[in-house]
C-alpha cells in the first residue's frame, strides 16, 4: 500500500517542484594511494527548500540559518546522507541530517548553508 502511495504521490508532483542536485561524498584516492574528500556524483531530482519552525528549532538545537529541503524520493536514484550537497533555488546546502518520511515519500534534509561547490 505504501509502495503505491509514493508512486502516486511522486506522479502527481513529479515537474512540480524545484530542480535540484545531489553531489554525493565520498572519499576519492588521488591516484597516489591516498584517500581526499570529494563529490564526483550528481543526481539530478526535485525537491523544495523551507525553514523548520522557531519552536521546533530551539527545542531541537537546529541553528536558524539551515534550511529544511525535502526532496522526492521518486526523483532521487540515491540515498542521502550526510555531507553530501544539494543545489536547489541557486543555493548551496551542505547536509547535516537525513529522515525519510513514513511513506518513503520525500527525504527530509537538515542543511547548512555553504558556498563551496563540489
């Protein structure tokens, strides 16, 4: 039943929401036997990028300036996790958290901010 749930859901928003990039991290050897911090794989999707509640940030310790983006799991050929970076709306995020909704739906990113470019 739920299997079917998101194939609905990620039908009907599927061209809806906001084009996005996940640049997934991994550690990459430099050609010399050592392991660097790098993003060599983007995954385009859609998704949406908003703020988490005043309350619900200071009762969770989620600084003001991150960001809530949720992206549709339908759209997303990888798992999220953290450190990975999401282009969404011209802006760079870095992810700090990773939840997935009950309905396998949306993956709900916890983001800070970052200038940095894979």
């Amino acid at each position: 039943m739920l299997d079917d749930l998101k194939a609905d859901v990620t039908a009907a928003l599927a061209g809806e929401l906001r084009t996005a990039t996940l640049w997934q991290y991994s550690l990459i050897d430099d050609g010399h036997g050592n392991e660097l911090p790098g993003y060599d794989t983007p995954y385009a999707c859609e998704g949406v990028r908003g703020s988490y509640d005043a309350q619900y940030a200071g009762q969770s310790g989620i600084p003001r300036t991150d960001a809530k983006i949720e992206l549709l799991a339908g759209t997303l050929a990888a798992t999220p996790k953290a450190l990975d970076k999401v282009y969404i709306e011209s802006s760079w995020w870095i992810v700090v958290d990773v939840a997935i909704d009950p309905a396998s739906v949306m993956w709900v990113l916890q983001c800070s901010t970052t200038g940095a470019a894979p």
